[in-house]
C-alpha cells in the first residue's frame, strides 16, 4: 500500500494539481497510509483468504443469506 499511495503522490507532484483538484488523491493517500495494518492482501492472498469490499462483499453476503433462508425453508425452519 505504500507503493500505491507513493505513485498517487508522483502522479499528483507531476500533474501540478493543487488544492481543490488534489483532494480526492490526498484522501486516498490518507486513507491507505492510516489503514496501512489492516490492508494487507499480500498476507490474504498467500493465505487463500477472499478478498472483497463495497459491491462486491455486499453481494456475496446477500447470496450467501439467501442460500441460508431456503436451507430453513427447506428444512421446515
């Protein structure tokens, strides 16, 4: 993660953006320099864990309630 906020850095210094135009980079820098512990997919991915947010995490997690609901269903639950 440090690499990638490094290059948005870069990329922010190289385009001259200032301010109002570098917000959301700043904010993406901040945000993956201050979650740095808990974004580490090298160790996830070594590991086989799943790696999803946002969209993708939410449908899966509906997916999975729902294979959930017709197991009880089917069960009489």
């Amino acid at each position: 993660m440090h690499q990638a906020a490094a290059a948005l850095e870069a990329a922010a210094r190289a385009a001259s953006l200032r301010s109002a135009k570098r917000e959301g980079i700043d904010e993406a820098v901040n945000y993956l320099t201050s979650k740095i512990e808990h974004l580490r997919y090298d160790t996830a991915l070594e590991r086989g864990w799943p790696i999803a947010t946002g969209v993708i995490e939410g449908a899966w997690c509906a997916n999975r309630s729902k294979g959930s609901r017709a197991r009880r269903l089917s069960h009489g639950s």
